[in-house]
C-alpha cells in the first residue's frame, strides 16, 4: 500500500513516540523503503566573528552549517538501529539543513512519499502561534496522507 514512508524528527523524545507506529505499518503494509529525515535550522549570523579569523565569513558558516548537519545525521543513526533491530531494513538516513516544514513538504514532493508519520508536540493557544506547528502545516500543504501521533496516544 505504502511503498516509502517518511519519518520527520527533529530530536526530542516527543518526536521518537512514533516509532513503534512505524514499526507496525512498515511490517504489515510491506513498506519497500523509510525515510528518517531530521531538518535542523542552518546558522545565519554570528555576532561575534573576529576580524582576525584565517577563514571568510561564508567558509566559517559554511563549516558550522556543515558540523550541524553533520549532528542531524548522527542522531538519526540510532533511530535507524532501532528500526533494523525491529527486522525492518531498507532505511534512509538524511540530515537537512533550512526551515522544517519547507523541506519535509519538498522532501515529500521530490521522493514520491506515500506516507508520512510524525508526532505533534501538542502546543496551543500563545505557543502555537508564536512557534506555528510543523506538523500542521504539512499536513495542510502535501497530498499525500500525514498521520501525526501525539505523545499522549503513542500506545507507549
């Protein structure tokens, strides 16, 4: 039914809650591949960067940005073992840097993603509208069915 399935996290413990989600459909819907995608914000100004640094502006950010997505990756190397130890295997591990939302729905667009599961933090009221919701605004933009499991109905 669902030949590749995305899995956005962003790192937080809230976020892994859909894991055993992920387990169950991929077993029974014989997903052919998993997506685990971590996007984490690129680094756009340092106040602090001395003039006497041997490297440009650009060839530092460059390497800070380059170190962060480097930790993307890293991260998402345990929730792919997690996966593999369940009997699952055919996991692809990609760490991108930019604004989350933009890249999950370009992700989505760009690899023909059948299903997409990812948890909500579940904020609301001033917290929502100050932080606005990821997990909203994918559902609301891609054409693809989004199952967003919130950490109070995990089945943890």
């Amino acid at each position: 039914m669902y030949d590749k399935i995305l899995v956005p996290l962003d790192g937080s413990k809230t976020a892994e809650c859909v894991i055993p989600h992920v387990i169950k459909i991929a077993k029974e819907c014989r997903v052919k591949e998993i997506y685990l995608l971590r996007v984490c914000m690129p680094v756009s100004v340092l106040a602090d960067y001395p003039a006497d640094m041997p490297e440009t502006w650009e060839q530092h950010a460059k390497d800070i940005n380059y170190q962060a997505s480097r930790q993307c990756s890293i991260y998402l190397d345990t929730v792919e073992e997690q996966l593999k130890k369940a009997g699952l295997d055919k996991i692809n591990v990609i760490g991108k840097l930019g604004d989350p939302a933009n890249e999950i729905i370009d992700f989505i667009e760009e690899n023909g993603i059948g299903l997409v599961i990812m948890a909500s933090h579940g904020r609301s009221g001033p917290s929502r509208w100050v932080f606005g919701s990821v997990a909203e605004k994918v559902s609301r933009t891609v054409q693809v069915p989004v199952m967003i499991i919130h950490e109070t109905h995990s089945g943890k």
